[in-house]
C-alpha cells in the first residue's frame, strides 16, 4: 500500500540545468535550475521554470532567450556554486573559471567548458504562480566532439550529466544502460 505525502514537489530525478543569460548591461550570467525538460518535438522546445526573485528572470524577459548547459559530473562543484551564488552579486564565469561564450542565434550566452548546449528563443512565458515556465524554441544543439557516439549524436555515456533529488537535496551520477527503448517493451 502506498503511502501518501501531500502535494510536494518531490520528483527525484531531476536535471541539473545550467541557463544562461545576458543581464541589462551585458554582462554574462549562469544559474543552476532543477525545473525544465523538453516540452514540444515540433517545433523544437524547451521549457524551465524560474522565480521572479532570480537575476536570471528579468534578463530572459528582456533579452527573450537562454541557453541551457548540460554540466558534466567533473563540473560538479562549479555547478552546485552556480545555484548558490547571485549573479546580482557574483561574476559566476570569473569564479568557476567557465569561459563565456556568445551565442551566434540568440541573444544569450552559455559557458565553453560545459559539454552540451541548447540555444533557445523565448517563444512564450506562463505565470504559474511562484515560478514562471519560459519556453523556448531550440535554435541549435552544441555539443563537444568528445561527448558524440559513432553515430554523430550525443552519447549519455560521455556527457555523464548528473541529476537533482528535490527530496533529499543531493546529487546523483546517471547509472548503466537498462535496454533500447521502444524496443525492451516488445518481448
């Protein structure tokens, strides 16, 4: 029998999302986000959800896009600083030593160092009641060379992401292939 637990936001695997964003006067900016994922196939979307209390919000207002980084587990610790620290307060790239890099499709920037990027235009924005979900168009995918299987694509095993457990605040490495997808279900 299970038991119930009230409505939390107790989902324990969630993504450990880099976004990235220019502020007002230019300057590059990293927050760390657990809430997004794809959200629509055609045309290709993304979706994360920010509080207005973020520096990052406004700027996604204004600039009407982001980037989102996939940090890798080696990138752990610049992450974990990243959703600590305010960019109202803190130079992120300077202290993670990450390098800026400007987006040549949209008005964002995202770090250099971090294996996979999205590249999204805001397509809309939805007040949800704390958060606002942002939703973007993804414009391109980045990602290194090294993190490509033999097939050209991106290959989990590589970009070794890590995940956030909203329920016991920690994180977790991404663990052994389970089967082919549409495809174990067969048999």
């Amino acid at each position: 029998m299970k038991k119930s637990l009230g409505g939390h936001t107790f989902l324990p695997t969630t993504p450990v999302l880099l976004v990235g964003t220019y502020d007002q006067d230019g300057k590059p900016n990293l927050m760390t986000a657990a809430w997004g994922g794809i959200c629509c196939s055609k045309p290709p979307c993304f979706a994360v959800s920010l509080r207005k209390a973020t520096y990052s919000y406004s700027a996604i207002v204004e600039r009407k896009a982001f980037t989102i980084g996939i940090p890798s587990e080696t990138q752990l610790k610049e992450a974990d600083y990243i959703g600590i620290a305010s960019g109202r307060k803190a130079d992120k790239f300077a202290e993670t030593h990450f390098t800026p890099v400007k987006s040549e499709l949209v008005d964002a920037p995202y770090a250099g160092q971090v294996p996979f990027v999205l590249e999204c235009k805001l397509l809309h924005s939805f007040e949800l009641g704390l958060h606002t979900l942002f939703v973007g168009e993804i414009m391109d995918v980045k990602a290194d060379a090294e993190v490509l299987a033999e097939d050209g694509l991106p290959d989990i095993a590589k970009i070794k992401p890590f995940i956030f457990d909203s329920v016991h605040q920690g994180y977790h490495g991404i663990g052994s292939f389970l089967g082919k997808a549409f495809s174990v279900g067969k048999k």
